[in-house]
C-alpha cells in the first residue's frame, strides 16, 4: 500500500524507549521499515544478522556507548552508514571518525531525516523529484 517500491530497513538503539519511539514514528512516516534496540547488545545482534540501510546510535548508553557499538557494528558490516545522536554538543574526534554523520539530540528534530536520507540515497520531502513523482 506504501509508495515506496523497496522500504529501506534502519536500526535505531537507544536505551531510552520515548527516543526509539519518536524514531520510530518519525521514520516510518516517511516510508523507512524501522528496527529498535533497546541495548547496544541486541542492536549489535540485530545489525549482525538483517540487511540495513542505516543505523542510528545514541552515543550515552549503560553497557557500550555509541563509539563502541559504531565500531563493533563497522567490523561486522563496514558498509552500513552509521549515525550518532547525543545530547552532549561535542563527541571525541577518535568517535566520529567511525560514523559517517553526528546529529546532535536538540537538532534531530530538524536534522535527522535529511542527513538519514542523504546517507540512504533518497531525496528528502519537497525535492525536485520527490514533487515529479508524487
């Protein structure tokens, strides 16, 4: 029933359930089948063993934090685009160099669906194409 021939799969993990959700329903209005995790361990497991077309990674997590995940998740899938959210303004240089884009949590609002879909490729709402094919 969706307009969208193949729906591109994101694993979000948060360990904070209002995130995921707001993530969730963010996402999957725009056409994105959407995957959560929880913990870093079950985001790693899932990112392992399903085709992706993203991930996004909160950076402040109990048992790994986002850096840890980002890297685990490049070893085992090094194509994958990864991005890292986090409330902090500044994440260490050696962490960054391992995603491929860094939104802070006070600009995901606006920032995290076009950095998201310049990663997977697709043209955001209101592009060019976007209004030829609607």
């Amino acid at each position: 029933m969706s307009n969208y021939p193949a729906r591109k799969t994101i694993l979000c993990i948060d360990d904070d359930h209002s995130i995921l959700g707001y993530q969730r329903a963010l996402l999957e209005r725009r056409g994105f089948s959407v995957l959560t995790a929880a913990s870093a361990r079950q985001g790693i497991q899932i990112a392992a063993a399903c085709a992706l077309a993203a991930v996004i990674v909160d950076y402040h997590m109990p048992e790994m934090n986002g850096h840890e995940v980002a890297t685990e998740i490049k070893r085992l899938r090094p194509y994958t685009p990864i991005i890292m959210l986090s409330s902090d303004e500044e994440i260490a240089e050696h962490a960054l160099k391992v995603v491929d884009a860094f939104v802070s949590k006070n600009e995901a609002s606006s920032r995290l669906l076009p950095v998201l879909t310049s990663i997977c490729g697709e043209n955001p709402p209101g592009s060019q194409e976007t209004r030829l094919t609607a």
